[in-house]
C-alpha cells in the first residue's frame, strides 16, 4: 500500500513541479501566448494514464522495475504537468500557482504519511488545506469562471444559466 501512496505522492509532485515552472515562464513572458491544439484533453487524459500505468507496473515490481522505466514515469509526470498549463492564460497564472502549491502540500503530506511522520504529515496537510482555501479565494476574486464553474451542458438553452450565478455555498 505504502508503494501506491508514493507513486501517487511523485506524480502529484512531478506534476506540479512542472506546472509551476510553465506558470513562472508565462509570468516572466519567456512564454507568451496560450498553447492550445484540438484534441488536447485527451492528449492529457493519455498522458495521466500512461504516467498511471508505468507508476502501477512500477509497484507490481514492487520497485524492482530498473531505473529506465522510473525515469519514463518521472517524464510522463513532468510532461502531464507541462500540458496540464500550457493551455492556461496570462491574467490566471496567480491561481494556477496557488493550485499547484496546495497540490505540493498533498504530496507533501502523502510522503509524511508513506514515511510515517506526523511532522510531515501535518505540514503537508496544513499548506494543501490553505493552498486550496487561497486558490478558491483568489479564483472568486479575479473571476476565474472556467476552474469553478463546469462548463455549461449542451443541452441546456442560452447561455443565461451562467450569466444568473447561484448563492455561493461554503465549501
């Protein structure tokens, strides 16, 4: 079990790692505009699975899988949290660098738990808890619709349904 906490732990980390690199260029405006081509979702989604898939084979080994195919894991991470930002403009980058910090407290927090550590444990859930609560507050505040409100149904009629916005309800 404990093999699984850690793969889960180095994709969420990997991941973010790169994202928040992405995030820092776009910021710094060595990226420029948006990266975006059709079919990118599922370009992610197989990306995630193939990262998914060599972290499962590399538990199945029980870590006896060779150092190539956990560098290949370790890409596939790094490359799922590249393609996972680069998609994302200029003005959100604040946001998506505050999502990726609580994604580092949860990995954080699941090496504490693989490690036994509450120390660790604590810190990692703490600094997840508030990254996500800043992430939350800071897409409220400059009206990132797209990372809190789901994209409207095809079936559904105008688009005054996301123009109407509910009460906001605690989270």
């Amino acid at each position: 079990m404990d093999f699984y906490i850690l793969m889960l732990a180095n994709l969420i980390g990997a991941a973010s790692l790169a994202g928040w690199l992405v995030a820092w260029a776009k910021l710094d405006g060595r990226i420029k505009k948006p990266w975006r081509f059709r079919g990118q979702r599922f370009c992610n989604a197989l990306i995630l699975l193939v990262a998914l898939a060599i972290g499962s084979h590399i538990v199945m080994a029980q870590g006896e899988a060779g150092f190539g195919l956990i560098g290949l894991f370790f890409v596939a991470s790094l490359a799922f949290g590249v393609m996972m930002t680069l998609p994302i403009g200029g003005t959100d980058m604040p946001v998506v660098i505050s999502l990726f910090n609580a994604f580092t407290g949860l990995a954080a927090g699941l090496e504490g738990l693989v490690l036994q550590n509450p120390a660790i444990m604590i810190a990692g859930v703490v600094l997840g808890s508030a990254g996500t609560l800043l992430t939350l507050r800071m897409a409220r505040t400059v009206s990132v619709t797209a990372v809190i409100v789901p994209k409207q149904p095809r079936h559904a009629r105008g688009a005054a349904l996301l123009r109407r916005p509910r009460r906001e309800q605690p989270v």
